[in-house]
C-alpha cells in the first residue's frame, strides 16, 4: 500500500466475508498489519543465502545440515553432483548421507580428534570416501560442526565436504615414491646420509648403517654423529666430521676427502665422498645429501699401477743413468790413475771436484723426484732468481733471451735451489729444442686466481713465470706424456728433468701447464702461490775454513765416511770419537756427561738400517741433556728431516756428499749458539 510519505509498504491482511439474506447485502471485515520489515529481512535472507550458495559453487564445495531433533535435514545440490548423483535422487537424511560412506570410513572423527568449543560446538576435520552413483568411491574431507544439547546429546550435525581426490592421488604417488627410494636407498652400494637444514638426519640408508655401526634409528632427527668411524688412511687419526660443507648449486666432489673404514666383513673400505644441496620444489635448499662410495678397487688398481710403473722405471732407470755416472766415474778415476802413477802436475784434483759436484746434482734431481723433496722455503724474489737462471742456461748458445718483467715486486715462499733447477731444466730444454737458434721469451708477473678458474689451484694471488720458446715444438701425442718419468724424445739425458719439475712445482702448491704447436715452439707457465711476506736479509756467507776445538761424537755406519769425516774434524783441530749405530752413540755419551770427556757436539747419521739411526738417538740424547748440540747428516737431502731439523731436535744440518767449508760451518755455527 501507498504510504502518505510516498513509499509503499508491504502489508499482510486477514479478512472475513459476511453474507446478508438480504439480496445484495453483506459486508467484508479485515485486518491489516504492516510487514516491511520483515520482507527486508526475509530478501537480506535470500541474498545471504544466494551469496553462500554462489560461494560454495565457485568452490565446488557440498554442505549438508542435519538437525536430529526436528528430523529435517539438508543435502546441497552441488554434494550430489559430486557424487554423480540428480538432486532428487535421494532425499536429505542423515542415514541416507552416512549410507554412502565407505565401510573402512566413518563421517564422523573419533572423540580425541575433536575440538569442544565454550558452547558445545565440536568443531572436526575428518577425510573418508563417499560412495558415487556409479559405485567408484571419492575421497572427501569434511570440515564439520557437532552441536549438543546441555545433556550432551548431538542435536544438530553440519559441515562442508570438499573432493580431495588430487590430494590424495598425490599422497599416494608420494607414498609410493618414497618405497621406490626406500628400496633404491637399500640396495645401493654408497652410503646416502640426508640432513636438513638444521644438521639432523632425514636420511641414513642401508649400506650407511653397515659401514658405520649405526642404526638409522639412532641417527634419524638428530645431527650425524661427530666421528663415523672414518678413519685418516695415512695417520689413522678418527676424521671429524665437517661443521659446514660449503654446498653449491650442483653436486661437489669432496677431492680432499679420503678415509678408511672397518667394513662389515672386518676389512678395510676406502671411501671417497660427495655431496650435493636438497631443494623443494620452488628451487629453495632444505638440506643436504652425503654420498660416500667405496674406491677399494680403484686405489687398490691404482697402487697396483703405480707398483708396476716403479718396477719397469728401476730398469729404465739403470740404463737411463748408467751412461752420466760412468762418464763422471770415468774422470774421478782416470784423475785418481794419474796421481797414482805421479803425474801431479795435472790438476786433477780440481776436475775430480767438479764431477763430484756434477754426481751430487745428478742425485739430488733423482731424491726430488723419487723421495719427495720436501723445499727448504723461505721468501725469495722470483725475478732476480728467474733472470739469474735463464742468463746462465743461455750462455754459450745462439738463443736470444727476451726478459718481461711486470715492475711490482713478485716475493714468493719457495726453496731458491729448487726453484733455479725448474728454470734450468726448461731453459735448457728450450735452447736443445733450437739447435739453429731462436728467442727464448720469459715473462713474470702477478695475477689473481679465482674459484672459477679452470686452474687446479687454490683462489688467491699468483706469480706466473711465463716461458717460451721458438723452436721445434712438441708433437700432440706426446705432450700428454711430458711430465712422465722417463719419458724423452731425446738421444741422451734420463726423461727425468720436467717430471722433477712438475714435483717441485706442486710441492710448492704451484701448477705448470704446457702448450705446444710442431714447427712453432713451446711454452710453459709455472704458477707459484705469491706472498705478501718481505725478503729477510741474511748476512754474508763466510766461505773461509775456520778451525777450532773441542770434542765430537761421530756416529755413521759407513767405515769409509767416518773415517774421512774424522781426518777433516781433525785437521781443523777436534778430537774426535766415532761410533757405528746410534745405541752406541747414546751410550757413549751418557757415559762421558761430567768428565772431562764430555762431548761439545754430536754428528749423527740420520739412518742406519736395523739400528737406531739420528732421529730416534737425537730422542735420547734430549733426555739424559736437553742441551745436547745435535747436527744432523745424510746423503736422503730430500728427507724431511733435512729441511726442517731444529722441529727433531738438532741444532744443525750438513748433507752429504760435503767439502771441509760445509763440515767447517756446520760445527761452528752450533757451537757458536
């Protein structure tokens, strides 16, 4: 009806008709009440509802309501869709719905999955399979509400069933790509171990636990244990395990990695590892993976190799040798003939002396390559050491030397004697490579390493003595075998001056490459680590025999050595008491400690085969005197202990073969202290 204000307003009537016996007479009696209000409500109603019914199709979702005390119940069309079903296949029950469920399932959750609410609401999130019309089951997940009474009866079941038919098709797959991994990770030969990001184990496989004596279980949630049994191969000292692996985008081979474990058979297993970054499925690390593989076999072929490899160089080496150290013999004893049938007047001596020399330097690059050549390293400056080596190596040839040196100072930690013999042997090489003459051009210069270098070198800072020549070049097959012992093209010599080289030049941590093209030249380049170190000043060698007094102990096994050894201690004024093996040295020692006979210094040889040799005396020495003055003496240069003697207890060093001047200075400079 119109309102007086101009708007119409919904009104509900009731009315009465009445009829009159009069013809034509009656009346009509109402009442009218105005319900605008209520229509709002009611349309506020049906657009809620059309909203929550638009929502759930968009998302394809079913509701059902069931209130039991009033037996009404609701069933959404969009749930029997879902199902495959009309809307008025069935009616909306409660027994009609939970007839659909799977025997195996259940609508509804046991007591301890559901949550009471303050108003006895129990709200539940429940996952079952629903039965379709065709009679395929689909998996569902009902968000539901329980609604009881304050007796606790349920009054009232509602809730919201989503398909989940993807998920759990992904659950599965899931599952049963997990077994397939759990069967691979059992039967693989390495051990995998698997962490996340916090360190604790996700992962411990199989051959893991056999090789390590650990129980997945045990390890599984926690982090790896600190020591797995890895053991280091040379000092058998337990190898820790890593706190951080640097891990990048791929797998990493961990090439400083070499341990050994006791196997499950009780023999020994070498493992190499390696390691690689977890990532979920946006590319973000979650972890890491830990390979370990067991290199037995290869290091075993390896060794194997390498045995043999010894074996036919011993024989190459007899040949290869047998014709410098004749020729120097050939002069030491035809010199040694002359004086023994009086012809003085030559200078015999002198050229006796000089292949002496000759035989010390030929051992000496035998030692650097067979025994290790540990460097005597102090600071040097390459250029001077470069320069020096280069102008002598070209003395007396046809070949130019070009000089390119960078103007900063190129300061390295390097043994000046094995360093000069590197240069030598390439310089040499390169004026043999140009027998009509050419340019020898070396560079030297500063450059930075970085981790993306193709270099096997470490990042940092590097001097590079560049080396190249103009001559002949190297054939493609052979330049893989430059570096092997052994391994010449030339008529004389022994193939052993560039795999001394190469030894050198890695034990000073260092590289050399070596590119060649036949017909156009070779050049090498020697990287040396570069130091920010300056060169310690040292002041002149004084060359001059001094003479002196005092008593010293003389232990060597070799007859012939002490007795040399004696008449040159001798003649520079000492009393001298020689011994054979380091037993004797000992005692003797002990027994003149507070008499006059009391030793000033002991010369000791560093090895006497089935007897105590100078390392394990010198051990004795220090504890019957602490200030014992030891010096050491051994033709093994390379011996570790040569370079490195005052850390073994020894005050000093001479190495054999030696002159007076070397004897001379060794005794004074220890008794000097």
């Amino acid at each position: 009806l119109l309102h007086k204000e101009g708007v119409y307003h919904w009104m509900e009537d009731f009315g009465l008709q009445y009829h009159s016996t009069v013809a034509g007479k009656g009346r009509i009696v109402g009442v009218f009440q105005d319900i605008t209000i209520r229509k709002l409500v009611e349309e506020n109603f049906r657009e809620s509802e059309s909203r929550f019914n638009l929502l759930l199709n968009s998302r394809n979702i079913g509701f059902f309501d069931f209130d039991i005390l009033q037996s009404k119940g609701y069933i959404s069309p969009i749930l029997k869709r879902m199902l495959g079903y009309g809307v008025n296949d069935f009616r909306d029950s409660v027994q009609q719905l939970e007839s659909l469920v799977h025997p195996e399932d259940s609508l509804y959750p046991r007591v301890e999955f559901r949550k009471r609410t303050p108003d006895t609401r129990e709200t539940y999130v429940q996952e079952c399979r629903l039965c379709g019309k065709q009679g395929t089951y689909l998996w569902v997940q009902i968000n539901g509400v329980l609604f009881r009474s304050s007796d606790g009866e349920v009054v009232r079941r509602t809730g919201f069933v989503t398909n989940i038919e993807k998920k759990k098709a992904a659950e599965i797959a899931l599952a049963e790509e997990q077994e397939r991994l759990r069967v691979t990770l059992s039967s693989i030969k390495d051990a995998v171990i698997a962490t996340n990001n916090d360190g604790n184990v996700v992962i411990f496989n199989r051959t893991a636990e056999d090789w390590f004596h650990i129980k997945a279980e045990e390890v599984i949630g926690n982090p790896i244990p600190r020591e797995l049994f890895i053991v280091n191969p040379k000092t058998r000292a337990p190898f820790p395990l890593d706190d951080r692996l640097e891990v990048g985008t791929g797998p990493t081979d961990d090439f400083k990695f070499k341990g050994v474990i006791k196997g499950p058979d009780g023999n020994e297993i070498i493992l190499s590892r390696s390691y690689a970054p977890l990532k979920d499925a946006h590319g973000e690390v979650i972890g890491t993976v830990l390979i370990y593989h067991d290199i037995t076999s290869s290091e075993r072929y390896a060794q194997e190799i390498i045995k043999s490899s010894k074996m036919e160089s011993i024989g190459m080496l007899a040949g290869g040798i047998a014709h410098d150290f004749n020729n120097l013999l050939t002069t030491i004893l035809g010199n040694i003939s002359l004086v023994q049938n009086g012809f003085a007047e030559i200078d015999v001596l002198g050229q006796s002396e000089q292949a002496c020399l000759l035989a010390k330097d030929l051992t000496q690059q035998l030692l650097t390559f067979a025994k290790g050549g540990a460097p005597i390293k102090k600071v040097i400056d390459l250029k001077e050491l470069v320069e020096r080596s280069v102008k002598l190596s070209l003395t007396g040839s046809n070949v130019e030397g070009n000089l390119n040196f960078s103007s900063e100072d190129l300061y390295v930690e390097a043994d000046p004697s094995q360093m000069n013999q590197v240069i030598q042997n390439l310089s040499i090489n390169a004026v043999q490579a140009m027998p009509d003459g050419g340019c020898y051009e070396v560079s030297l210069f500063e450059m930075q390493i970085d981790k993306d270098s193709p270099l096997p070198l470490r990042p940092g800072k590097y001097v590079c003595i560049d080396l190249q020549d103009t001559g002949l070049g190297v054939p493609e097959e052979n330049l893989a075998k430059i570096f092997d012992p052994f391994f010449t093209t030339k008529s004389f010599g022994t193939g052993l001056g560039l795999t001394t080289s190469f030894s050198i030049i890695k034990r000073h941590f260092g590289h050399i490459e070596v590119e060649s093209e036949l017909g156009y030249g070779t050049r090498f380049s020697i990287y040396i680590p570069a130091t920010e170190k300056s060169i310690e000043v040292e002041p002149p060698k004084k060359t001059k025999i001094v003479k002196g007094n005092g008593r010293i102990l003389l232990m060597d096994d070799d007859s012939a050595i002490r007795e040399v050894a004696k008449l040159i201690l001798e003649r520079l004024g000492y009393t001298i008491t020689g011994t054979t093996r380091g037993e004797d040295a000992v005692a003797v020692y002990k027994e003149a400690m507070g008499t006059e006979r009391q030793f000033d210094a002991v010369i000791m040889d560093l090895t006497i085969p089935g007897h105590m040799g100078g390392k394990e005396a010198i051990k004795e020495l220090l504890k019957i005197d602490p200030e014992v003055r030891g010096i050491v003496s051994s033709g093994y240069s390379t011996d570790p202990i040569m370079s490195d003697f005052k850390s073994y207890g020894f005050k000093g060093v001479v190495e054999k073969p030696f002159r007076v001047e070397e004897l001379s200075k060794a005794i004074q400079e220890v008794l000097s202290k």
